[in-house]
C-alpha cells in the first residue's frame, strides 16, 4: 500500500482552507453557535464521504471523459452559491440572523453542488487512491481519511465564528458580518467560474 501521508496533507489543505463549506460554517457558528452548527458540519462530511466513493468508484472517470458535464456542474453550483449569499445577506436587519441554520439535508445536498468539493473528490480518486487494494476498500480507505481530517477541520471554522460572535452582538454589526460573508461566497463564486 502507498504512503499515505500525501493523501491526508492533500485532505487537510482541501478541508482547512476557505472555501463555500467553511464560509458558511463560519457564518453559521457565529449566527447560532456550535451545537446548531454541528448538523451542518456533519452533512457536509457525509457528503463529501459519498462524493468521494462514489468518484473513486468511477464517476470521476465520468466527469474527466465529459469536461461538459463538469461545466455545467460548476455553473450549477455557482448559481447556488449566488443563492447562499443572497440567503445570507437578505436576514433580518432587525434580529440580525437567519431564522434557521442549515439542515443535515441540505449540506449534505450542497455537496452536489459544490464545485471545491468535486474538486477534491476527482482529486482524491484520481491521484491518490490506494494500490494494492480494492477499489471499493480503497475508496472507503480514501473517504474515512477525507472523513476524519475533515470534521475537525470545518469545526475549527464554525469555531472561529463562534469565538467571533461576542463581537457581533450588535445587530449591526451582525449585519455586517453577514454580509461581508455573503460577499465572500459571491467571490467564491466568482473564482470557480473563472477556473478552468
């Protein structure tokens, strides 16, 4: 079996650096705090687990043959990233928070939809799946790293938003917040339309 200390440096990269996940778990921490972010986080890294199996098993093939089908995808999921940050930026100015955090469903949803996580995902089966095994113990080897450096990973961010809060406690200053977070995933996703 290959090393696989470049796969878990390659996961706590793609899981530790901003991107839509962790913008809005930040958001979500400081809006509702942890433990109504903990649904989220734990969507997200559900899905990103299926994405994985189901990219190590060859739907990342799929996309690599097609480019068209990632196209539309990324178009996809920037669309619903424009949505998250109106979402975001159209709360409440007098209560200065969303009514609701995401759902367990709708972060695992999301994933679908996110173009880093796809990313990571035709990365982690392309590049770094293990030799010598199987490709569904491979892929489970590969999605239960993604799974382990992952978790710790988005809660830091929604930890950072919650250590954050005692300055938000304004409603304006939640206003603020929310929407210079809304901005930051417009420019997310800005960024992955511009990507090749």
């Amino acid at each position: 079996m290959t090393d696989l200390l470049p796969l878990m440096t390659y996961c706590l990269v793609m899981s530790s650096t901003p991107g839509p996940n962790n913008v809005m778990l930040t958001a979500l921490g400081a809006n509702f705090g942890y433990r109504r972010s903990l649904a989220p986080i734990l969507g997200i890294n559900v899905g990103v687990f299926v994405q994985t199996l189901l990219c190590c098993l060859g739907l990342g093939s799929l996309f690599m043959a097609y480019p068209q089908a990632h196209a539309v995808l990324r178009v996809t999921g920037v669309l619903y990233l424009v949505y998250l940050a109106w979402q975001l930026s159209g709360v409440s100015a007098a209560q200065g928070r969303p009514a609701e955090p995401l759902s367990f469903a709708q972060a695992v949803l999301f994933q679908a939809l996110n173009p880093k996580s796809w990313i990571k995902a035709i990365t982690l089966a392309s590049v770094f799946m293990p030799v010598g095994l199987g490709a569904v113990q491979g892929a489970l080897l590969v999605g239960l790293i993604g799974w382990a450096i992952g978790f710790p990973c988005n809660s830091m961010w929604a930890l950072f938003g919650v250590a954050i809060r005692r300055f938000l406690a304004e409603p304006r200053q939640r206003r603020a917040f929310n929407l210079l977070m809304a901005a930051t995933l417009l420019l997310l996703a800005l960024s992955l339309l511009r990507s090749p």
